[in-house]
C-alpha cells in the first residue's frame, strides 16, 4: 500500500500521436485534448492496485509505431476498378493505415490490440459513398459479387461492432453521408444522412431560426457519452440511447421513419407519429446493426431547445437500498420524468466526490458531520427539461420523495461539475493503459423486482478479482425498472486475462436475468450470449429476417447479433 506523497504525478502523455501510428487510431477524441486523472484519483489508484509512484514511472507499450502490416487484399484488380467507378478513384482508400482506421471500433480489445500492433481483421477496402445512389450500385455489385460490406461512421462501438472479421469493403460514411436531407417545423422533425455527427446536428438545430427561418432553437434529446464523437447512423442501429433519456426517450423513441439499401431492394418507412399497419418495418430495422442493410437517412423528432428553464439538483442518501427506493417512487409517481437522472452505488459515489471535485468541500464535510458516510451513502445527480411549470413541478416533487427517504440536497453544483466532464472521462483510458491499468463499461437493463439480485451478482463476480474497482450506477430509468452500468477498472495489460474477465461479467447478466445491453448494442462481442437471454424461437426470426434481406450474408458478417454464429460458440448461462 503506497503512502501519500508529497505531489508527484506521473508524466501523462500529452501529445498529440505521431501521424498515421496505432495511438492515432486508438487514441479518444482530439488528438490535442486530454484529461488526466486528478491526485486524489491517482492516490487511490496506488492504493487499491497496490503501487508506488515508482511503478507511474515506466509506461508501457505506447502505440507510437507507425502502423504496418501484411494482409493483402483479397479483391481483384477488376472488382477494385469497378469499385473506384462506381464512386471515384479519389473516393477509394486501400493503403494499411486506411484500413485498419476503419477495422476497429472503441471496444477494448480493440485498444489493447492496436497498443500491441496485433492486426487481426481489415478490410480490403475503404470507400466513401457520395450519395445513397452510390450505396445502392454498390450493394447491388457486392450481393452479385458475394463480397462483404461493412459500415462505419463515428467508429465509438464498444461492442467489435465496426470490425471486418471477413474480408471485404467497409462504407465510410462520415466523408459526405453528413448532410441534412430536410427539415420540417410543422411536423417537428429532421431528415439526415447517418454520417451526420452528434455537435453537428445538435448545433444545426440550436441553430435553426437562422439555418431554416424556423420560430424557435430546437434540440434532438440525445447525447450519448461519445456524444462528441459519433454519428446518427451509429445511435440508431444500435439502439443507442443519451444521458438525458430518461426525458426524450432512447433512439427508437425518438426516430419517425427511416431509409435502408439492403441486397434485395430498399426499406422506405412512412412519415406519421404512429400507425397500426401489423409489426413495425422501423422497429426491425432498428437496431439491426448493418446485418439487414445500410442506413441512408433517417428522421428524428425534434424537441424545443429551452436550456433556461433546465433545473439542476443533487442528492446524497444514506443507503443503497434507500435511493433505489426513492428513485423507484420518482419513476411512478406520474408528476413528470426527469432528463438526466443518475444514481451512484457507493462505490462509485466515493470516486465521483473526486472526481468532480467534491471531496474535501463543505459540502463533503457537511455530509459526514450528518452521518452520511463514505462505503455507504450514495449520489444522485440530474436535470429537468422542459417548460419553466414542468421543470419547477418535477424538482419540486423530487425534492419532495427524497427528503421522504432521508437523503441530504447537495445544491446544483455536483450536478454542473458532472456536466462538464461527462464527455471528457474517456480521455482518462489512455492515460490509465499507458501504465499497465486498464478501464471498461458493460451494462444492461433490468426491472426494478430483479435489479438488486443483478447488482449483487454482477458485482459479486466483477470484485471476486482482488483489488478491482467496481463501480455501478443506474441511469436510463423508466417506471419499469432502468439501466445498470458497471465501470471497472483493474491493473491488467494482457489480452487472455482481459478476455476471460470480460466473459464472467457477461455470463453474470445473463446467470442473474438481466437483458445483455440497454444501449451499447450487441455486435460480434455480445452476440454468443444473445440468443441465451432471447431464446432460440426468437432468434429464428431474425435470422428468418437475415435470409430475407440478405440471402448471400454479406451484411456485417462474422457474427454480429449472432446470425452467422458457430454453435460453438454460443454461450448460455442460466440461473438454476
């Protein structure tokens, strides 16, 4: 166990990656931003992981290498001619630094293989299609061809949702399928491409009394964590959903109709609000994760943008059992959901007072002088958006339920300190690699009768490996029950560890009942454990959906969602 020192820091990488290395790829965000870890972080780093300042001052493998490798391409010289006719020669890329750019997402596998140099799955070929016209001569050629596709656009999956495990093309959508198609105020909705990215569109809908002379700013509702770095196509194909969903809904709650090329011709959905013509074509499509077709637009409702009348609060209760309790009560008490609405586990409620800086304040002494103690109490943070009555009225109820349950209000500022870090937290992961200290997600969704049995399993299995932070919160919540995200951070460098580690949490979801993603999706990571949690009924129609759309299995192939997956690899873990 490291003592306190006297205010070394380790010398965190702060420049921007060598051009056309392995850290440029698997690098987060800016190339010139960064967030290191604070030193109350870093102290308790040391302590749980059992180092010394001497082990922050040799890094490991740094990804600074130039990017090379040696897998050709598979195409012949016709099919890549026909290729750069199709969309221009401009508009092809087949050099190594392209190709691997493109073959892997965010997932961190695919970090700690890219800090290694391991380059597994490329594609052959990196196009940027001009137009949905391009997509369609496109797919027409590869379904004739038999030659596989897949997409990219913000390329932020943490799912090997992007990866090209079968040779092929990879679509690139965020060169010029970025633009909006049509944008409507009397139906409160936007049309775009799905390379269209998440500030973009946000900013073009602040934006709109000038960009469309329309009356008011307008808002789409959803800001995923990589918020800053993903695109549209991404969120709905995945089933994705913002920090601010408990309010505006997930994507499929926020999407109208959309457009899909596929090999056998195109899905065009209908613009209403709602419509009861047999099993809905956008809910299928949704989700659907490139292996049915490619997105070529989409339109999403649209919600006035009234920051002004946004009303912040933070709560510490005593207990686990009591906020769930409180939070629960909130959902169903039919007064009005809130935006952001988030709930730290203790573990997790101790680390976010330093991160965002609340360790040490009045407040922090405040909360112990009442009895709130550290291992024990736990932090609730969120908003209300809406009309000036609302916000107020939601608040007030919430103050309401929460001083019921005992909980202390901790003023607005836990909450804004949040706010300004929450798209900035993944700059911390390369920091924490750099020495031998790895940091990941997985989540899932759960009712609120089994979220304590999935809380107590999941965690149970995450912290049998000593000396690993868990930390656990639930955010995304419903009157139903709610997400459970599970961040965990342990000193593991090596791939097979990871692996096996990974494995457990995931066979722990599914041991303890909960469904296998809420919002990350599902891609060719999650996918041996979800025909366990659907069923094997279920899961024959969607390949029945697969077989219709895509009769040669050139869609994302390699087993995303599970359509093309060996038996042997299917994992089903049951509780007894």
């Amino acid at each position: 166990m490291s003592k306190k020192n006297s205010g070394f820091l380790p010398e965190w990488y702060e420049e921007v990656p060598p051009e056309k290395s392995y850290r440029s790829i698997f690098k987060w965000g800016d190339p010139q931003e960064f967030k290191h870890p604070n030193p109350r972080l870093y102290e308790l780093m040391k302590s749980t992981f059992h180092m010394t300042d001497a082990d922050f001052k040799q890094k490991q493998k740094m990804g600074l290498e130039t990017v090379s490798y040696n897998i050709p391409i598979s195409l012949t010289p016709e099919q890549v001619d026909h290729f750069k006719e199709i969309v221009g020669e401009e508009n092809v890329r087949e050099d190594e630094y392209s190709r691997l750019q493109v073959a892997y997402g965010k997932t961190m596998i695919d970090l700690m293989r890219l800090r290694e140099g391991i380059v597994e799955n490329v594609p052959d070929l990196v196009i940027y299609p001009r137009n949905k016209e391009d997509i369609q001569k496109i797919v027409e050629y590869c379904h004739q061809e038999k030659i596989n596709i897949y997409v990219y656009a913000g390329g932020s999956s943490v799912t090997r949702g992007v990866e090209c495990t079968q040779k092929g093309i990879t679509l690139d959508m965020r060169v010029h399928m970025n633009r909006v198609v049509k944008f409507n105020e009397i139906n409160q909705t936007i049309t775009v491409e799905p390379g269209m990215p998440g500030p973009r569109l946000e900013q073009i809908l602040n934006d709109a009394p000038r960009l469309f002379n329309a009356k008011r700013a307008y808002t789409c509702g959803h800001f995923p964590q990589s918020f800053e770095y993903s695109c549209v196509g991404g969120w709905v194909v995945t089933r994705g959903a913002g920090q601010n969903s408990t309010y505006y809904g997930k994507i499929e709650d926020i999407v109208v109709c959309q457009e899909y090329i596929t090999p056998v011709g195109t899905i065009k959905t209908g613009e209403y609000p709602a419509s009861a013509t047999g099993p809905s074509i956008d809910q299928i499509m949704i989700g659907s994760e490139g292996t049915f077709g490619i997105l070529v637009s989409v339109t999403l409702k649209i919600f006035r943008y009234m920051p002004e009348n946004r009303s912040r609060f933070s709560y510490m209760f005593r207990n686990w059992p009591d906020a769930v309790e409180a939070i629960r009560e909130i959902m169903q008490g039919e007064f009005g959901y809130p935006s952001v609405f988030r709930l730290s586990d203790p573990e997790e409620t101790d680390i976010a007072m330093k991160l965002y800086g609340v360790e040490g304040t009045v407040i922090d002494k405040i909360l112990a002088l009442k009895g709130y103690k550290k291992g024990e109490r736990c932090m609730l943070l969120g908003s209300a958006d809406g009309d000036k009555s609302f916000t107020r009225n939601v608040k007030r109820n919430i103050h309401r339920i929460c001083k019921k349950y005992g909980a202390m209000y901790t003023t607005q500022f836990v909450t804004k300190s949040w706010e300004k870090g929450r798209f900035k937290d993944p700059y911390m992961r390369e920091d924490l690699q750099d020495f031998g200290i790895m940091t990941d997600t997985l989540e899932c969704a759960v009712s609120w009768a089994n979220l304590q049995e999935v809380y107590e399993g999941v965690r149970g299995f995450c912290k049998s490996r000593p000396n690993t932070i868990c930390m656990t919160h639930i955010s995304h919540v419903y009157p139903q029950g709610g997400n459970l995200y599970f961040i965990f951070i342990a000193r593991m460098n090596q791939i097979d560890e990871y692996l096996e580690y990974q494995y457990g949490i995931l066979d722990s979801i599914q041991k303890y009942g909960a469904a296998m993603s809420h919002h990350h999706g599902i891609g060719k990571m999650t996918a041996p454990w979800l025909e366990g949690q659907l069923g094997k009924n279920q899961m024959e129609v969607l390949r029945a959906l697969k077989k219709h759309f895509d009769p040669n299995n050139i869609m994302n192939p390699g087993g995303t969602l599970g359509l093309d997956l060996p038996e042997d690899r299917k994992r089903t873990v049951r509780k007894e």
